[in-house]
C-alpha cells in the first residue's frame, strides 16, 4: 500500500470535470501518487470491516 497522501482517482474525478490525462497531470504538479484501487484491496477492505462487525 503506498504511503498517505494518496487518492483515488474514480472517486475524486467527477465526471466531465477534468480530462482523465489532465487529471493526473494535476496529481503529479501536486505530488500526489496516483494509486490503483484493486480487487486485492476491496476484499481486504471487506474482511476488516467483518472484522468490526460493520458489514
């Protein structure tokens, strides 16, 4: 997992808002590692929030 700060990009990018290109351009002026949310992730989340009985 990459080191905070980081974003995702499907869910900070509204759509017709800015160029996907664009977009990450403005990630990488600001220095913001753009990161890839994957299955591994969400089954991860999943399991911890099992774990908290939130799910």
């Amino acid at each position: 997992m990459p080191e905070a700060p980081y974003l995702l990009t499907p869910v900070l990018r509204k759509p017709g808002q800015h160029p996907l290109n664009a977009f990450r351009e403005l990630l990488k002026q600001r220095h913001i590692p753009l990161y890839v949310y994957d299955v591994e992730d969400f089954e991860l989340d999943l399991n911890n929030l099992r774990e908290l009985g939130r799910l």
